[in-house]
C-alpha cells in the first residue's frame, strides 16, 4: 500500500500537470516578485508583462500577498502592486541560490571532462 502526501497528490491534478510543464510555482512567484520590482504596477500590466494566465496570477500574487511580500496600494486607480524588503529579500536569496547552482554545474562539467 502506498500512502502519498497531500502535496503529492496536488501534483496529480490537471492543472498541476500543465504547470509542471511550463514554470514551477516558485518560477512564476519569482517572475512575479521581479516584475513588481521593476515597476509598481497593476494586475493588467502585470499580466501582460509576465504572460502569466489570469488565474494562476491570481492564486500567485493572493499567495505572495498574504505571505507579506508584496502590499497593494489602494489609493491608486487601479491598485497598484509593490514589493516590500521581505520581497526584495527573497528575490536576492533566490538569485544566490541560482548563481551558485550555475557554479556547480560548471564545477561538474569541468571535472567530468
């Protein structure tokens, strides 16, 4: 018998498949969080600028949001998206997590020759 977790069974489902096939979650929060970087700007824009489908923008910044990375601010029309330090925090440590996997990458290509 054997017994899966409930974030491995969430990897079964239609759409879970469709995104393994094009970015991971972690991608996307990451083109997500970079884009909002770049400029503070609303959900349209952000749509266009990262070719993201509404609906996974929509679970993406909801998660970003509620895990206080980025804030929404509503005196603007539309509500504007911007990041704040816990967002810029996790873009750098991410950005340090791919250099040093290029790194290595490098290293074993190196000593496999």
């Amino acid at each position: 018998m054997c017994h899966s977790s409930p974030a491995e069974e969430g990897l079964h489902t239609a759409d879970s498949a469709a995104r393994i096939l094009s970015r991971s979650h972690l991608e996307e929060e990451m083109v997500v969080l970079a884009t909002v970087r770049e400029c503070s700007c609303d959900m349209e824009q952000l749509q266009t600028k990262t070719n993201l489908p509404w609906s996974v923008l929509r679970e993406t910044t909801g998660s970003l949001l509620e895990a206080g990375l980025m804030t929404v601010e509503d005196t603007s029309q539309p509500p504007r998206l911007n990041l704040k330090a816990k967002g810029l925090e996790l873009i750098e440590k991410y950005r340090d997590v791919l250099e040093r996997i290029a790194t290595a990458r490098a290293v074993i290509e190196i000593e496999s020759r």
